[in-house]
C-alpha cells in the first residue's frame, strides 16, 4: 500500500539542471558567418563573388609584395636580382626614405627636429581631441604652433615669441571689447595683434643673435610628406575658426558684413584650387608691401586655407539652420548677449551636427595638399615625381613609390575618420 503510494507522488527537482551548450549554427563564428555573410541567396553570391575577387588581387600581390627586394641600389640591381622573377623594388623606399618622409633639401643631422616637432603635435593634440583629460593640457596646446614653428625653421627664438605676444594681446583686446560688441571685440583683437607684430618686427631685427639656438632652414627647404603633414594641419587649424566665422558673417543681420562672407564664400567656392595655389605662387606676393618678403609656404597656406574655410563655412551654416528655432529663442530669453549665445548655446549644438562635413572637408583638404607639386613645392608627391624618378638609379619605379605615399595618406585620412565616429558615438550627434 505504501509502496503503491509512493510510487502516484510526482517527483520534483530540488535542482536546476545544468544548461546545454546552444546549437553550434547559433553561436560563435558560425552565428556570425550565417547572419552577415549569407543570411540570404543573393547575399551568399555576393560573398562568394568578393572572395573570388579577394583571391584574384591577392594571388597577383602577394607574390610581388612577398618577393620584394630591399638591399639594391638601383632598379638594374634589382632586376639582376630578381632574375626575371615576379618582385617589387622596395630598395628605393630604403634608399630614399629620407627624402620622401623630409625632402631632398633639409638638413639631414636635422630630422630630429621635424620628428619631434610631430610627437609633440600628438601631444598638443591630444587635450582638444579627447576632452576627458586635464584641461590645464591646453596650456601646451596653445604654445605648441610657436614652439613647433620654431623646432622646424629656427633661427631667433624671439620671432616665436613676437608671435606669442601678438596672439595673447589681441585676445586680451577682444575679451576686453567682446562684451560690447562682438565686431568691435573681434577686429579690436585683430588690429591689436599687427600692431604688436609690426613693433615686434623692429625689435626682433635689432636684437636677433648672429648665430641662433637653433639653425635656420629656409621654407623652401621643406618638402616630403613633412610638407603635407605642415601644410594640412596649419589650414585645417585655421579653416575652422575662420569658416566659423564666414558662417556667421553670413546670417548677420549687417548688409555690408553679410555681403562681404556671401561674396567671399560663393567666389571661393567657384574657384579650383589649383588655381587659387597659382595665384599664391605668382600674383600674391604682389598684394604685399614691396619690402616685404611673404614666402611661397604662407602664401600657399594663405590660399589653402582661404578655400578650405569657404566649405567649412557653409557646412556649419548648414548646421546653424538645422537648429530650431527654440534654441535662438531661448538664448534670448535667457538675457544672453549674441557672443554669450552664440558660444554657450548655439555654436555647440551646431557643431556636433556638422561633424561630418567638417571631417569630410579636412580628408579632402589633407589629400589636396598634394597639389602643391605644381607649383614646384616638392612634397611627397612631388619629390616621387621630381628628384626620385628623374634619377638614373631610380627612373622606372612607380607602383612602389606610388603605393608608399597611398599608404601614408590611407594611415593619417584613416585615422581622422575613426576619430570622427568615435566622436559622433561620444557626442551623440544623431539624437539618440
């Protein structure tokens, strides 16, 4: 009886059972092949069509980059060499690598200063990029333009210090004016650092030492992909502040500055480049007082960044106009000046929005510095096609140099555009 009992009673588990392993197609690698490459018919053709081309770059690349050779003189030693065999002459990288990184003019027991002055850039940069770190990092961002132009050029140490004192006056002068008007602030400060410059110019000639700290390397000593890097982060760092304000001057509600910025935008942007770096290269210097002596690198970043800051402007416009309208009328309500508001409410909202067009702008300004090559500035570009390929030793070696300078600029626009997403994701540029 008892038995029978016990046996009727539903047994319950005083313990869970361990879990199973999931299916082997719902998990791990196999999960992620299932789902992105052939999660369908048509997408499953479509990755066997890319690996089939894959397979095609790489069965003809692979062994030309894997039989390189390295240790030659010339492109006839390679080819004795590679005795017919399929390889690529990587030799004229490790032959002239200090020409394409420096150019075939700067001081060779002077690359340290170049290299140093790029280390410290990633310093320098480092505070305004990642704001998370110590804002009293900005200090060394803002002495790092006068003690880089100092590092790369040399000569007197009063110059990058003349030009230190200009750039604190005149931000003295618009902090001090800005609260009145923001024009009057704005060209007060402009107006107070040339004439701290122009004074300072007499001082620097009178007191400039025979023989400097630092050696002297004329401008046009520069060149190699040096000349690209110097040229793309000087414009972009003044393309951004002045596109600011092209934008601003734009939807001012004065019509002579309105008109100025719409003329200048529109006529900028209806100019090519290369011809704006033509006009920097033979009618620029004409614009200058005859005794002054404006060398071909500031006028080229005088061009640059006057075309790069028309796009820059409209870009942040488009930005500006794609606030509501609320956000003006907030600012106001709040009893905000127009600089007060413009910095503390609008200009911020609208630079997260333009975000991409800014970076989008600074990739392509960072690749068109190549154009300086026709203008005989000799940059990575044009030290490939000027001094490298007109060589004896090297004339006909093209993929390997070519490919170099590709993957110099893949690394830094590259770089630029993870930075870019990373900082949409931080900022939440999309609203989410």
């Amino acid at each position: 009886m008892s038995d029978t009992h016990a046996q009727s009673v539903a047994f319950v588990r005083d313990t869970a059972i361990p879990a199973a392993p999931a299916p082997a197609n719902e998990t791990g690698p196999v999960k992620w092949l299932r789902e992105n490459l052939f999660a369908t018919w048509a997408n499953a053709l479509l990755t066997i069509a890319a690996l089939f081309v894959i397979y095609l770059i790489l069965s003809a690349t692979l062994p030309w980059i894997l039989g390189g050779v390295w240790t030659t003189s010339s492109l006839s030693e390679c080819r004795e060499v590679l005795a017919g065999e399929t390889g690529a002459c990587f030799s004229v990288l490790s032959e002239r690598w200090n020409q394409l990184l420096f150019g075939f003019k700067y001081p060779s027991e002077l690359y340290w200063r170049p290299t140093l002055a790029l280390v410290m850039l990633f310093v320098a940069a480092a505070p305004v990029l990642f704001f998370d770190l110590p804002r009293k990092l900005l200090i060394f961002t803002a002495l790092y333009p006068f003690i880089a132009f100092w590092l790369i050029w040399g000569g007197s140490i009063l110059v990058p210090i003349v030009a230190l004192l200009g750039v604190v006056g005149g931000y003295l002068v618009y902090s001090r004016f800005v609260t009145q008007s923001f024009a009057t602030g704005f060209f007060g400060g402009i107006v107070a650092a040339l004439i701290i410059w122009y004074i300072g110019g007499f001082i620097t000639e009178a007191l400039a030492p025979a023989n400097p700290m630092l050696a002297a390397v004329p401008s046009r000593d520069l060149g190699g992909f040096m000349l690209n890097l110097m040229l793309g982060v000087t414009c972009v760092s003044l393309s951004i502040p002045l596109g600011i304000a092209l934008a601003l001057g734009r939807q001012s509600s004065m019509p002579l500055i309105k008109g100025i910025c719409v003329i200048f935008i529109e006529f900028i942007r209806g100019v090519p480049l290369i011809t704006l770096l033509f006009v920097a290269s033979v009618m620029l210097a004409y614009f200058f007082p005859p005794e002054a002596n404006v060398d071909l690198f500031l006028r080229v970043v005088i061009m640059i960044t006057m075309f790069s800051s028309a796009y820059i402007a409209e870009v942040i416009r488009g930005g500006l106009a794609a606030l509501p309208k609320g956000q003006y009328e907030a600012a106001d309500s709040l009893g905000l000046e127009y600089a007060q508001a413009m910095r503390l409410i609008i200009l911020p909202q609208a630079l997260k929005i333009s975000i991409p067009g800014i970076v989008n702008i600074a990739v392509g300004l960072f690749k068109d510095t190549t154009l300086v090559s026709v203008i005989s500035m000799f940059d990575l570009v044009g030290m490939i096609r000027g001094p490298i390929l007109a060589s004896t030793e090297w004339n006909g070696v093209y993929w390997e140099l070519l490919g170099f300078a590709a993957l110099l600029f893949f690394v830094v626009c590259y770089g630029i555009s993870q930075y870019s997403q990373w900082l949409e994701r931080r900022l939440a540029t999309d609203h989410r």
